[in-house]
C-alpha cells in the first residue's frame, strides 16, 4: 500500500460518511460510519496488499488456499457481527434514498431540457426561412415523439449528454444485480457484497441467513479471491521481485 491508496480510502470514507450525514444529519451516524469504514479499511488492506501478496509469493498454491480459507472464515464473522450490532457503518440503509435522488434529480434536468429544445425548435420553425424550416423540421419531429415516449428510455438517450448517459448506463447495471455483486467482491469483499445482497433482496441485512445466502457469500469470496490470486501473480508479484532484483544489483 502506497500514499495514494490511503488517499483513496479516506476519500472513500469521507464521501460515503457525507453522503450519511448529507441524510440524515446525524453527527453521530456520521461518526459511526466514518469510524467503523475506517477499522474496516484498514484491517481489508492489511489482509489484502499485505498478507496476500507476500504469503503467495512465498508459498504459491498452498499459501492461496491458506489465504482463501483465512478470508472466508474472517468476512464470515464480520458478516455475523455486522448482522447483530445496531450501528449501519455501511451506510446501506441511506444508499437507496441517495440514488434515487440522484435519479429523481436527472430525471427532472432531462424534462427541463426536452421542453426548452421543444420550445426552441417550434419557434425556429414558426419564425425561420424556408430552408431552416426543412433543417428543422425532422429534428421537430423527433422532439415531438421524444416527447411523447419520454419514459422510453432508448429514446431518452438519443437526446442526453455524454454525462447523463453514462450515468443511465451505470443506472441499467445497477438494476442487473450480479453486476453491482461482483464489483463489490472484488473491490471491498464478500463481506459487504453479501451485506449489500441481504439488504437489496430482504429489505434488511439482519435476517437468519438460508442456504442460498451462503452459497452467495462463498461463491463471492471465491470470486474476489480469484481475480486477487490473478492480479498478485501477474502483476504485483512480478513487479516486487523486478525492484528486489534491482536493488539486489
């Protein structure tokens, strides 16, 4: 771990423990998620940019499935623990509510945008030369039936900025739920993708877990554990021995 990726975490932790606050104007929530993101933080990058690379450089294969088995069995107790305390150092019970403001938000920017596009191009049509007319007569049409099939979301991004359309493509694979899942496996852990399954699919994360959530919370460490075995043999490990053979000579 380097100056940046502490940058990283603790800018981390600052939008999410803001985005709480910003919520629920709690100073103590605030504090909560702040001070459990920042034990967690640093116990996930001890585990994964210390322990794992040096363990798997030292003893391979052997060294990985040590390091799996260590992963499922700590996420597991912190999944338990989180579970049965009070305190949401998360955050999830506030990322509904800011996403749908986010949504709500863009929505309306997009209605403001579309009527004042109709309303210019009607007055360009109703005022302009014959051939500005022509011009503007298809793209009259367009607005029209845009108008018309607004919750039509193919049709919406026709007309949206480059922004605002990433953002319905970010909005679409939020709502594909493996896309979201695997993406917090690899980078937080199976902890908080589990915790962030729980609560999408009870309402809660502080239910009796069943068979099916924990073939989840496996298959997500497994994942994670995977692409982390990957990166370390093909990236970070080649590059810790390419500086150890430099200092060496």
């Amino acid at each position: 771990m380097n100056i940046w990726d502490i940058v990283k975490i603790v800018f981390w932790i600052l939008i999410v423990s803001g985005t709480v606050f910003y919520f629920t104007k709690s100073v103590k929530r605030l504090f909560q998620v702040a001070g459990g993101l920042a034990l967690f933080e640093a116990y996930n990058s001890l585990y994964d940019y210390g322990l794992w690379p040096i363990i798997q450089g030292w003893f391979g294969s052997n060294g990985v499935i040590g390091l799996t088995i260590g992963a499922l069995v700590l996420n597991l107790i912190m999944l338990k623990w989180y579970q049965k305390c009070r305190v949401d150092w998360l955050g999830i019970t506030v990322v509904d509510d800011f996403v749908a403001k986010i949504i709500e938000v863009r929505r309306r920017l997009w209605n403001a945008k579309l009527a004042e596009s109709i309303k210019s191009v009607r007055l360009a049509c109703e005022t302009g030369s014959l051939i500005t007319r022509s011009v503007l007569l298809p793209i009259a049409a367009l607005l029209f039936f845009a108008e018309k099939l607004v919750a039509v979301r193919a049709v919406e991004m026709t007309f949206l900025s480059l922004p605002t359309l990433l953002f319905w493509m970010i909005e679409k694979m939020v709502t594909i739920r493996i896309i979201p899942f695997l993406t917090l496996s690899v980078i937080q852990d199976s902890f908080v993708a589990t915790a962030f399954y729980l609560h999408q699919t009870n309402g809660t994360v502080r239910v009796a877990m069943k068979a099916k959530d924990y073939a989840v919370f496996v298959f997500s460490t497994l994942f994670s554990c995977f692409v982390y075995t990957l990166v370390n043999e093909w990236v970070i490990i080649p590059a810790f021995k390419n500086v150890w053979q430099t200092f060496i000579h």
